[in-house]
C-alpha cells in the first residue's frame, strides 16, 4: 500500500473530503456505464474498464466510512 492509500497518516478532516470525492466518482461512473449501457454505444472491455474502477472506488469509500465510523461496543 502505498502513502496516498495509508489511512492512519490522514486526520479525519483529510478523508472526509476524499469520501466526498470519491463518492461523486462513484455516482458520476454510475451514471456513465448506465447511459453506455443504454445507449449500446460502450464495448465490454471499456464498460469492464468502468466497472472496476467503480468496484475499486467503493472498497477505498468504505474502508473510510470504517476509519471516519467509530468501532462501539455494545
């Protein structure tokens, strides 16, 4: 893992504005791979090429959401 991906050396300020980032970049790919989708104008490859980088974005937002969310014990 490289620095920029090292949650433990950002404050919570820091990732909160990556959350937001990267939860725009989520619903923007979204909105993308739909209108692709259903316009049939994307190949597989790029739709395949959407759709990981989507994935990817969604395990970087909730390993924040996990940072930002304190662990309660009941």
């Amino acid at each position: 893992m490289n620095a920029q991906d090292d949650l433990s050396m950002k404050n919570d300020e820091v990732l909160r504005v990556e959350l937001e980032v990267f939860s725009n970049e989520h619903r923007d790919l979204d909105d993308a791979i739909r209108a692709l989708v259903e316009r049939g104008t994307a190949d597989q490859l790029t739709l395949q090429r959407l759709k990981k980088r989507k994935l990817m974005l969604k395990d970087r937002i909730v390993r924040i959401e996990d940072r930002l969310t304190p662990d309660i014990t009941a």
